[in-house]
C-alpha cells in the first residue's frame, strides 16, 4: 500500500489563499457533487460534536488514537492538538461529521487504483476524473486533502454505504486514514501514511495490506464512532474530521458564498448541525454581498430578461465553431453611505462557473468605475478544457496550466479567448452604463476672429490667415490593415501606420496619446469583443497606459514621425474586425 508520504495528502490545501472553512466547503461538497447518484439531489450535512468524559473515552479507544498519542514527539504535529489532553476526559474532543446521501459511496475493490475508495483514502495526485469528459468538479487526486487538512492531528475516517452491483446487494465500510510525516519511532522508520482496519493479503501480489472493516462490523464500529446510522438505501459517504475545531458559521458562509449557483439551481441541499444539535441552512439569496451576482447568473442562463442601462448579457464569441458560454453583467447598486454594495475586493469582478456550479474564482477585471459585477457561466463544450487549466485548489483558469499541452495550442487558446472576452465585454459594459461626459467647451472661432479684429494693435502689412480647421497631426497607413492566415487555420491581422507633426505647428514638442482598438463586428455593424494587439513603435519612446494596454503616450516634434506595428491575436476565420486608431481630440485640433 505505498505512496506519497503521509504529510503531502495533509498539506496539499493548506494554504489555498482563503479562509479553511470556506476551502472544507469547496472541496467537500465538490467531491460529493462529483458522485451524486444519477437523477437524484445531492444532500450534504456538516454535524460538530463535542466529547467529554465517558463518551470521549469510549471514542479514544474505539479510534485507537491511544495507539497515535505514544508517538506524538516524533510526528511533531502543529499545535495545538488534542494528542496531550487524550487522558483528561474533561477536555473536549471535537469531531467534525461531513455526511453526503443520494451519492455512489466507496464501492469497488479497496487496492484498484481505479476504484472510488481507493482514488478517495489511498491515492494522491489521480486526477483521472479531470481527463473524461463527465462534468465533474475536479479528482479525488486532492480534493481529498482537504478533510485531512481540517483535522488538527491529520486523521480522518470513513464510514460508506454503496450498491455492489449484484442485484439490489449493498455494503457498508469503514476505513481510518492517518496522513503523517515520515519519523523514526522505537528505532523503525515509517513513511507517515497509516490505516485503521483489518490485517490482511493482497490476492493478486500476495503482499501485507490493511482492509476496510465490512458489513454488520462496519456498522458496530461506525456506531462506536459516533456515524450517524446508514440504514439500507441510504447510500454516500460520511467523512470523519478527528480534532476538528472549525467555526461552523464560517461553513455556511463558505458554502454561499462557492455554491449559491447550484444552490438556488435547487441541485443542492446542504445543512450545518452544531454540538448542540441546532440546525441552519445557507441562504445565498439572503445575502446582499451575493445578490449582485445571482441577478448576473439568472441573465447569463436565461432566467430574466435585462434591464435597460444596468444588466446585459453577453454571449461570448465563438472561437472557430466552438461556443463559449453565457456572461451576465449588472451595474452594482449602491448603499445608503453611496458606494457599492459588494466588497471592494470583489468590484467589476465576475463569478467563474462551469458544469458543477461551483464558483471557481471570483475574477477581477477592471478598478475602473463605475463598478459593475458578472456571473460567466461556461458551455459545455469548453467546459472540460477550463478543467483541465485549473489547479489543484480548483481556484482560477490558467492558460499556462501544463494539464493543456497539445499539439496545436488549442487548450491554451481556449482559456485565453474565454478570459479575454470576459474581460472585453465588461469593460464595454462599464462604458455603456457609465454616466455621459459633460460636452466639451465648444471654441466660437468666428465671433473671436470678428472681437479680435477691433482690439488688436495696429499691424504693418497684410491680416494673417484665418486658422485652419485641420489637424496639425497626421496618421497615415503605410500597410493597410490585411488578414493572413496562421498554421492552424485562423486569421491574423496586420497593419503598419506612421503618426507625425505638420510643419506648421509650433517648436515645442506635443505630447499626444494615441489608443489603438480592434473589435469584432456582431449583427448590425455593432462592435462586440475587443481583440489582444500586439503593438511596436520605433521613431519615438512610448509609454503603455497601466490600464489601457493598447493606449500610448509619446512626445513628437515639427517634422518628427513615429511608426507603429500592429499584429491581432489569432480569431476565427468567419469574423469580421475593425482596426481603428484613434489620435487624443484635443491634441490633434
């Protein structure tokens, strides 16, 4: 039964970057979403308890945790752990239960790598289920990690009810799992994985193994365990968090706040129990943080119809004949004390959603005002690449994730075309929903010429000439823009252009900002997603806007001239796009 050592199963959560217990609903829920059973609804409960004296004392031997107390000193477990108060019954024990029904449980023979008990208790890394095409939410590879990483002394143990397949037959299991790092104990070395179970021989290697207890004394130990009962029927799995102290309202916060999609889909159904036996229940759409984004959901899956000037939706361009998905965007209201409702960690961000309805990440893209937020939920067709891109903690969309190399790029240039145009089409949304500008100062050039000529000095020779309306900057195309295609059957376009100071302006240098866009023309002529630029200058020293990437400033002279390049991104052959640069109003005038 070897593998990893123990501590990589504990550590490889820990540190995801947001709070433990929002991490534990993530990653819980997720792998018993994944094994939902066909047609049914998913039902999760978190139950807390509390031990003391005889009832602490029972759990302790029935645990054998006795067993895992005598080499405290060479596991060097984080404190503080429930290892030194294991013989003060007084102290309390806690225990936290996380219990899914209507879900397939733990069948299979336990040392198949391929079967559900194994890739959930024994194996690290399986990312099998990231490579078919179901829409899971990720592997049991790591997401397991995360009950180990709850439990302060890293051990868990499962209880399990399951269809064998013969018949209506079902079973029950139960397993203990240690994941420790490797030590030296009574001068033997351990590698720091260790299983609660029943001796027993490998029929295919002939080797030593540890089996799950099974049937009626399966049931007799999860009772001694504290399992809630899982009587004929009622199949899933409980998972067992040992010295788990977690703040139960910060799980149903952490469970809004990832699953409301599939919550208020009515796909999901999760309750928390606390030690006292009270019960609450998550309520995304009571959550004001939230309900921005649920507006955005509901508009991205059709579920409303926009209101005018404050929520669009947006369906993504397809990248060849491969559609992307749906992004729903609504202005963010604004409080009483007048800014936005939302944190402003999460302004102009949107809700990444794919296939289990889990929230991936809420991804910011734009600290401009106004503040807007989205939901973007995937087609099913990309679904499996975004998949693949996302790492072990499920927590954003890599384009350079190295679970999409192929040969023609095009797992890469999926996840770039989705975040791009995500990106693109909120930024347009920001404009559309922006207030307008106040118009700008209009010059009365006649009646200044016609009030000029009464209180100008005398002058010797003939009047100068009226001046002119043209502009003393001149763009000019030295390579119109045309299309070429790439090795894998797109398009690229392509221009080159110059941008100089007429002779007559003054001699002082003119500062002079120029933006470049190139957007994909919809229906009717109307500009949809803007395409990444690759742009060069020579002639001149340019300075990129921070946050307009295809927006310049530079200095030109009289008689000085700047030259750009400009190369598209790869689009898709059956799209029309505009190239349009754009010299600042008032300094070309």
């Amino acid at each position: 039964m070897g593998g990893a050592a123990g501590e990589a199963y504990a550590n490889t959560l820990k540190s995801p970057g947001m709070h433990p217990e929002h991490v534990l609903a993530r990653e819980a829920i997720q792998n018993s979403v994944d094994a939902e059973l066909e047609g049914q609804k998913v039902r999760v409960c978190f139950r807390h308890k509390r031990l003391i004296n005889s009832a602490k004392t029972a759990f302790i031997e029935a645990a054998g945790l006795s067993n895992l107390a005598a080499r405290a000193d060479a596991l060097e477990l984080p404190a503080p752990n429930c290892l030194p108060t294991l013989d003060k019954p007084k102290t309390p024990l806690s225990l936290l239960y996380i219990e899914d029904h209507n879900a397939l449980g733990l069948p299979g023979d336990p040392h198949d790598k391929n079967s559900n008990f194994h890739r959930l208790l024994l194996s690290l890394g399986d990312r099998s289920k990231n490579r078919n095409s179901k829409g899971s939410g990720g592997s049991y590879g790591f997401g397991k990690a995360v009950y180990s990483a709850s439990s302060a002394i890293q051990t868990i143990f499962a209880y399990t009810r399951f269809a064998t397949g013969k018949g209506e037959e079902e079973k029950t299991r139960v397993f203990g799992c240690g994941y420790y790092q490797g030590h030296e104990f009574k001068k033997k070395s351990f590698g720091g994985r260790a299983w609660f179970g029943v001796s027993g021989t490998h029929a295919a290697t002939g080797t030593k193994v540890v089996d799950p207890f099974e049937g009626a004394a399966a049931d007799k130990l999860a009772a001694r365990l504290g399992f809630e009962p899982r009587h004929p029927g009622d199949l899933g799995t409980t998972i067992l968090v040992v010295d788990s102290d977690v703040d139960l309202a910060d799980i149903v916060l952490g469970v809004e706040d990832w699953w409301w999609p599939r919550l208020i889909d009515q796909k999901l159904d999760v309750e928390i129990h606390d030690a006292t036996g009270a019960m609450s229940v998550p309520r995304p759409k009571m959550n004001a943080q939230l309900r921005p984004f649920i507006e955005a959901f509901d508009l991205a899956v059709g579920r409303a119809e926009p209101k005018s000037k404050s929520q669009k939706a947006h369906t993504l361009p397809r990248l060849l004949d491969m559609p992307l998905g749906v992004c729903g965007m609504v202005a963010v209201p604004l409080g009483e004390n007048g800014a936005p409702i939302v944190q402003p960690e999460r302004w102009n961000s949107v809700a990444l959603i794919r296939s289990p309805l889990m929230v991936v990440a809420y991804k910011s893209f734009s600290d401009m005002s106004p503040y807007v937020v989205g939901a973007f939920v995937a087609a099913d067709e990309v679904n499996l690449v975004l998949r693949k891109s996302e790492p072990p903690a499920h927590d954003r969309w890599d384009e350079d994730s190295g679970n999409l190399k192929d040969a023609d790029g095009a797992g890469k240039a999926s996840v770039r075309a989705v975040l791009a145009r995500i990106k693109s089409g909120l930024k347009r949304f920001q404009g559309e929903v922006a207030p307008p500008l106040p118009p700008k100062q209009q010059r009365m050039t006649f009646l200044e010429r016609a009030l000029g000529s009464y209180f100008r000095p005398d002058r010797v020779g003939p009047p100068p000439p009226p001046p002119s309306g043209d502009s003393l900057v001149h763009l000019e195309f030295t390579k119109q823009p045309y299309a070429e295609a790439t090795p894998e059957g797109m398009l690229r376009l392509r221009a080159a252009f110059t941008v100089s100071l007429d002779a007559k302006a003054g001699d002082d240098p003119v500062e002079l900002r120029l933006k470049i866009n190139c957007p994909v023309l919809e229906d009717a002529g109307h500009e949809g997603d803007e395409l990444a630029l690759d742009i060069k200058a020579k002639g001149v020293k340019v300075v990129p806007d921070p946050e307009e990437p295809a927006q310049f400033k530079f200095e030109i002279s009289k008689g000085g001239k700047a030259h750009f390049t400009v190369e598209s991104e790869p689009y898709d052959p059956a799209w029309t796009v505009r190239l349009r640069p754009e010299i600042d109003d008032e300094v070309a005038a």
